[in-house]
C-alpha cells in the first residue's frame, strides 16, 4: 500500500483516480488542482507517489514535476494526461515522471502504473 | 492532407465506443456553417499551437446525464452538479486531447485550452464555416463542430 498525491485540476479526474487508488488498497493523502498547490501539498504530506496532470491553470504538470524534483530528486511521478502525443509524453519523462497513462484509462493501467513504481 | 471529419469519426469512436462503450454510428459529413445554435448542453475548447480554432460539442441535457452516469460507471445522474459538471469538461478534454493526438501524428503541434460548458439556449458565429459532425448513440446524437485553421507566419 502506497501513500499518494493526486493532482489534477478536474474535480471529476481526482474523484476518479481516488477511488482506483483506495480500491487498490492505496491512501491518497493528499490532494491539488494545479501545480503551485501540488508544490505546497506535497511538502505537507511527503507522499510516497503522486499522480500528475499535465494541463492546469497557475503551473501545469511538467513544470510542477520540475520543481518537486528540486524538493526530492527521487520523487516518483505518474503524468496522466489526455495529451498523449510523443511531444508531451517525451517532456514529461525529460521532466522526471516515470511514467505515463492516458486519459481516459482504465482501472487496471493505473494500478499497474502505481506497482510497478512502488517496485523501482 | 488532413481530414478533418475521418480526425473526428475516429476520435469520436475511440473515446465513445472504446472507452465508454456506446454504439456510435457516425452520419454523413454535413454542410459546414459559420453558426451554431444549441438548445441543451455543449463543451467547447480552443485549440491553438500550429493550427489554431475551436471544438464545441453539443447534446441535449438528457444525453449528458447518460454520458456522465456512463463516466461515472453508471450511478443513477438525477441532477446535473459540480461533479457532474467537471466531468462533462473532462469528457470534452479528452475529445480534444485524442484530436490533438491525431493532429501530431500528421506532423502538428497543438496544445488546447480549459473547457468551457454551455447550458440552454445560445447561438456560436464565426467567421469560418465549421466541419460538422454528428454521431448517433443509444444516449442520444452527440454533435461535433469544429473548425481549425493554418496559422499565418510572417
């Protein structure tokens, strides 16, 4: 079981992602809709996962995961993004994610995501 | 050469059929307009990057209480609220986030904007004439207008 952060600025996607979380037997203990919230959350509640969206108001996902890497160079992230062109998924990872999953998913491909990073 | 109503069938059925598994029968490219009039719901976005225009996609309110009991994995949608709301937007979201897909996968970059929700009456004008296209479902017809332009360079 994981402690995670989910951040995503649609009410909607962070309910969703929660539930998948919980239902796989992980804690989501932390919660933001854009990126400067993602930065405060987290230094709150020092998760051992986050889940990150790409486009938000304020700091969108790439540059937020910049800047908690600044905070934690081994911080693991998950981008889930509906932007899943090339371009976006090659600047996330150059950003520090370690993986990918594209909206919409299914249940599966996140829990899958969340194993094999909980393993790295 | 980019196609815009094949862009759109495809999209349309990947996120209808595939994710949300509705049956989609995707009519006839229809007559471009440069105005749009809707009675129900719409979510419209940018898009902007190496083509630029706009996305609305409309139903009537009884469709988008389908929609969103089908995202929700199929609890009863009495009333449409907030949550409701935000998952109509991430329904939008990801239609043109598959759109952007396509777009790079001919060799265009393009980034999308918030989505934005209509409600009751309202009328779009533009000056482009929009590609419109609608797909028929066991929710309901969902309609998708859009127009994208080349961005002039100097």
């Amino acid at each position: 079981m994981a402690k995670i952060m989910v951040v995503d600025d649609a009410a909607f996607m962070r309910k969703m992602i929660k539930e998948i979380l919980t239902e796989g037997g992980h804690e989501v203990i932390g919660e933001a809709a854009d990126g400067v919230e993602a930065i405060s959350v987290y230094k709150s509640c020092n998760p051992d996962l986050v889940t990150m969206d790409i486009t938000m108001p304020e700091m969108d996902g790439i540059a937020a995961v910049k800047a908690l890497k600044q905070l934690n160079s081994e911080i693991k992230v998950i981008m889930c993004s509906a932007m899943g062109q090339q371009a976006m998924v090659l600047d996330a990872i150059t950003a520090g994610a370690l993986d990918f999953v594209v909206k919409p998913f299914q249940k599966d491909r996140v829990l899958e995501a969340v194993r094999k990073l909980l393993l790295v | 050469m980019l196609n815009e109503y094949d862009v759109i069938s495809k999209v349309g059925q990947n996120v209808l059929s595939g994710y949300l598994g509705l049956n989609v029968e995707t009519l006839e490219l229809q007559q471009g307009a440069n105005s749009i009039e809707s009675s129900g719901v719409g979510v419209a976005l940018q898009i902007i990057g190496q083509m630029e225009g706009q996305y609305i996609c409309t139903m009537s309110t009884t469709s988008v209480k389908e929609l969103v009991s089908r995202m929700m994995g199929g609890y009863e949608i009495q009333q449409l609220d907030e949550m409701c709301w935000s998952a109509f937007q991430e329904f939008g979201n990801w239609f043109v986030s598959g759109i952007a897909t396509e777009l790079a996968s001919h060799g265009i970059q393009v980034n999308i904007t918030h989505p934005l929700i209509h409600e009751g009456d309202v009328t779009y004008h533009s000056n482009n004439n929009y590609t419109v296209v609608t797909m028929t479902t066991e929710i309901g017809k969902i309609h998708v207008y859009m127009q994208l332009n080349e961005v002039e360079t100097t």
